[in-house]
C-alpha cells in the first residue's frame, strides 16, 4: 500500500511529508502505520539507509557515532521507544521535518526548523567561525525561552496561596477555594513540564533530598487538606523540571524523571479530591510523559491505574475499564502496585456498568477481579503495601472490594468488608467519608432507609470544609436523589440536608466541565 501510496504522490508532484501523512492515514487504521514510519516509506528507503544517513550526521558535526541501530529504530517506529531529543532531532534533520510531523510532540532541540535547505542549522556563537567543530545543537529549545519572571511568578502565585491556607488554619475552619489565578499556576507549571521533559547537573545527594521529599509528600496525601498540599507538590515539581531543563547524565536524568511522573500523578490524585477532572486529566498525561521517559513498566502502569480513577468518578465507566486493562498490560508479570489496583478499577467499572441488579456473570467476573487483586497483593513487596500514595496498602483493598460488593448489590459481603475498611482508617478523611456512605447506601438497598440517614448524615458531620469539595459531594448528593427515589418526605431527610447544604469550598464549577 504504501509504494502504491509513493508512486502516485510523486506522479501528483507531492512532497514526501505530504505522501509521509497520506500513508499513515491510509495504513494506520489496519497495520498500525505510525507517523514516523510514514516518513521513512514515503521515500522508499530500508532502515539501514536512515542509520546511515544519521550517523553521517553525527560524523559532519565531529561527535563520536552513535549508537541507534536497526533494532531501536524499528522499536521506534512500532511506537514501543520514543527517541530522545538528540536522536530526534537528527531524525527529523533526515526527514526535514518537525517533531509533530513524525508523532511527537514538542519543539526539536535545536530551536530550528527542519523544513528545505534551512534544515539543520546550528546556532554557532558570537564571533565564532562556521566550522563544523564549533556548530552544537541548543541544549534548550526556543519554547523553553521563557521570560526570567514567568515560572518565579506562578511560584509566588502559589507560595500566596499555600500561605493563605496556613493563615487560615490558625484563624479558622472555612477554606478558600482555588481561585484562576492559582489554577492558572498550576497549569503554567504543569505546561513548562511538559514542554522540558520533551527536549531535555544535579548532584546525587540533591537527588536523594528530593526523593525523601517525593515520599514524604505521598504520606502527607493522607492527612493533609488537599489545597494545602497541591501547592506544595508543584512547587517541588517546578524545582524538578528547572533541574531537567539541563543537560543531565543519564542516570541522573531518569532519576528525575521519575520524580516528575510520581509528582505529576500525585498532583493529579490531588484534582480528582479537589473535583477539577480536567487538570487531573492534564497531570496525569505529564506524568506519562514522564514516566515512559524512564522505561519503568511499574511506574508507567502506576500512572494509568491512577489516571483510571478520573473516569471511574466522574461517569465513564467504560474508558475506566479500558485504562484499568492498559495498566494491567503495562505492568505485565512485574510484582506492582499496580498489579492489584488495576483489577480492582475493572471491578468496580464493572458493578459501575451494571447495578445493583447485576446479573450472576457480571458479579463473577467483578469477583473474578477482585481475586487477581488480592493473589496480586501478595506478591507486593513490603514498603509499596504501606504507601497509600505510590503504593497499594492493605486496607485500600478492602475499602475498594467493599465499594464493588456495594455496587453489585452484594450487601451481606459489603458490609463485613467495609466495616473491616473503616477500621484500618485512621487519617484518610476522603476515604472514610466514601465508606461511610458505602454502607449507608447497603442500608438503602435492604430498605432501612432510617438506618441509612443515620449514617450517611454522621459521615458528613465528620467532613470538615476543607474537604468538601466535589468529589465528596458528587456521592453525597447521589444518595440523598436515590433516598428521595424510595420517600421523599422521610423524616430523616431534613438532617441529611442540613448537612448537605453547608458551604463547601466548590471550584467555581470547574470540576465536571
């Protein structure tokens, strides 16, 4: 298909980028054609002729030759590899494209466009001759050129706002709700990430710091009101990416990579409980990024099962249930976190999928899971099963299997389970509300709606406003139209309401958009 593609772009008078797109869309559909394969077919060459064409780049530009060869090529082309910016950079030299054309996105490295004889011009310092000695590509691309005030004011943007919520912890119980300009911050920082992990010294010890601090952040996910700690985890992520933005060894570079997936991911965990799925959605995509940059199937599996849970909460069961299986594939036979988190977001997509009412082969296959996750659990090595954070811990099992027995309308199971749940949390304010609610709706469900009100209005009287925000609500709220569904005039409801209806620190209706 594609030389029949070729021979006809060259008798129209095409260009090979335009051939390049033609091909990828006419064979992506049925072979998976990737973008950067399209290139190298639209001029009908093998791929020992691009490794040549590199390497005889690299000898022009006198640098030792390069290591890509068939093999990594080819993984790059079948998507399993991505390039690093170097070899990207003389990929698209080859081609004479842009890092967009051939599947990537972000600028090249060289800060220079690819396209006609302009293509693969170096930046040579002032006074300096054009020879082939002096000519390096930019280590920072044009779009990280940023004015010196850009990422300090989102910094201060944020340290404001981390010390407003301090203030207010002193003074009184009302929270404050993140206001444009603080979200606007998070998005620039979240942004420049972005762009630095697709172009890219610290010392080891600097490194180790900022791992402590990484983990630490990931206990204080816990306990500590989710405003306060978004700020604090983004300012470290700023830290982290000023450090990416230069050239780093190897060792050090993938090390910082994976503060920056752990950090994005929890920064996205963080949006999920403050109710803005958006830029949850957006953090999770970064630390993606991030983590594929460091080959880590574990971590790369650990982001999407987190990422998973921004369907799961907010109406999608079924791309929930997908990216549930995406993790489980990533993760393969490596003993994982995410090897027992991911079934369980099958699970519960699944009881999402079917009700209360589900039929016998949809509750054996949510248990079916629900078994894979605990065998899965087993196998998870001592320190990842107490980190509720990056980790999967015991008592987040049984809070999740209590959850799907609930939704499946399992009550008798669910209510062993979620009180087995409750008692494992100490600190966890989030999950405790959602498993106080989970077994006043087992309460709903055999018809005791007294019972029920009972319950579900003590969860909320525990929920400081600091907490109540949508993701809480969001369930809160589905009880009280599934109460109204079985008697709106109870007695009970007027309580429930009460509580309900009390200021909760809303993102000026972002979340849910």
């Amino acid at each position: 298909m594609a030389r029949r593609i070729r021979a006809r772009g060259l008798a129209a008078g095409r260009t090979p980028a335009q051939i390049a797109e033609e091909i990828h869309e006419a064979c992506s559909p049925q072979f998976g054609t990737t973008k950067i394969k399209g290139h190298r077919l639209s001029y009908g060459i093998a791929l020992a002729d691009v490794i040549e064409q590199v390497r005889a780049l690299f000898e022009r530009d006198a640098k030792a030759p390069p290591g890509i060869g068939e093999t990594l090529l080819s993984a790059y082309e079948s998507g399993l590899k991505r390039p690093g910016p170097e070899y990207l950079h003389y990929l698209c030299t080859v081609y004479r494209v842009e890092p967009a054309a051939l599947g990537y996105d972000g600028p090249c490295i060289c800060g220079h466009g690819h396209r006609g004889p302009a293509a693969a011009v170096f930046e040579i310092a002032d006074g300096a001759p054009a020879s082939v000695d002096s000519r390096e590509p930019r280590i920072r691309p044009s779009c990280d050129e940023e004015t010196p005030h850009e990422g300090q004011e989102d910094e201060n943007i944020l340290r404001h706002a981390l010390l407003q919520l301090q203030l207010l912890d002193s003074k009184s119980s009302s929270a404050t709700k993140l206001e444009g300009p603080v979200l606007g911050a998070l998005e620039g920082i979240r942004r420049r990430m972005d762009e630095t992990l697709v172009c890219a010294t610290v010392s080891p010890a600097m490194l180790d710091q900022w791992e402590e601090v990484t983990q630490a952040f990931g206990r204080q996910y816990t306990t500590t009101a989710p405003q306060r700690l978004l700020c604090d985890v983004a300012l470290e992520l700023s830290a982290v990416r000023n450090a990416l933005n230069r050239r780093q060894p190897i060792d050090l570079q993938e090390r910082l990579c994976r503060m920056a997936a752990q950090l994005a991911g929890l920064s996205g965990m963080i949006m999920i409980n403050l109710g803005d799925h958006r830029l949850a959605r957006a953090f999770f995509r970064t630390g993606r990024i991030a983590a594929d940059e460091t080959g880590d199937r574990a971590l790369r599996a650990w982001v999407t099962a987190r990422e998973s849970l921004v369907p799961l909460y907010y109406g999608d069961a079924r791309e929930a249930l997908n990216l549930a299986k995406k993790s489980r594939d990533l993760a393969g036979t490596v003993p994982c976190a995410a090897q027992a988190m991911a079934p369980v977001v099958e699970a519960r997509a699944l009881a999402m999928l079917s009700g209360t009412d589900s039929k016998k082969e949809v509750v054996d296959q949510a248990k079916r899971a629900l078994a894979r996750a605990r065998n899965a659990f087993s196998h998870i090595k001592g320190d990842e099963r107490e980190d509720m954070a990056f980790g999967y811990t015991e008592r987040q099992l049984y809070f999740y299997q209590g959850d799907v027995l609930t939704k499946l309308g399992q009550t008798l199971e669910a209510e062993v389970v979620l009180e087995q749940a409750l008692d494992k949390y100490q600190d966890h304010i989030f999950d405790q509300t959602l498993i106080r609610l989970d077994r006043a709706q087992c309460r709903l469900i055999e018809g005791d709606l007294a019972e029920a009100l009972q319950i579900a209005t003590e969860a909320l009287k525990l929920v400081g406003p600091e907490y109540r925000t949508e993701f809480i609500m969001r369930p809160a709220l589905a009880f009280e139209q599934a109460v109204m569904q079985r008697d709106r005039n109870h007695p009970g409801l007027a309580d429930y309401r009460e509580q309900l209806r009390q200021e909760a620190p809303a993102n000026d209706g972002k979340a849910g958009a």
